[in-house]
C-alpha cells in the first residue's frame, strides 16, 4: 500500500484528506489561505446519517481560524493555539 501527502504544509494536506480535493481545487495553497465553508468535509458528509466523527490534532494549523472544524461542534479546534 503507497500513502501521498498531497503537499508538504499541514493545512493543505489536512484540506485535501478531509475533502478528499486536489489542493488547486480546495485553494489552501497560500500562507494566508482558509478553507472555504463551501467544501463539504467528511464529518459534514456523515453527519446527517446519525455518525459522528472526532479529530484529535495538537497540530495550531487545524482549527477554526483555517476553515477546519464547524462553530456548531462542541471541541472543535479545542486544544489549538
């Protein structure tokens, strides 16, 4: 089995696995770059089906300030500078 981070910075390659999206398609290439909130993440996806998903990431790049976690979400971001 072969794995490719679709780019060498955090937020671009969590961007693409959440939505699963080619970083030209999802934008987050710049340094100032947020996720847009029209991508639809898998959390999103699987939501209205009952599931629910959890992240864990002591990663500062992977909170709400970037486009990542939804202000409805008890936690998300929680832990992020």
């Amino acid at each position: 089995m072969n794995a490719y981070a679709q780019g060498n910075e955090s937020r671009l390659s969590h961007a693409s696995l959440w939505t699963s999206m080619y970083p030209v398609v999802h934008g987050m290439i710049s340094g100032e770059a947020v996720l847009p909130g029209k991508w639809v993440t898998m959390a999103e996806a699987v939501k209205p089906t009952g599931l629910t998903t959890l992240g864990i990431s002591a990663n500062g790049y992977i909170n709400k300030r970037w486009g990542f976690g939804d202000a409805d979400e008890e936690g998300a971001g929680e832990g992020a500078p």
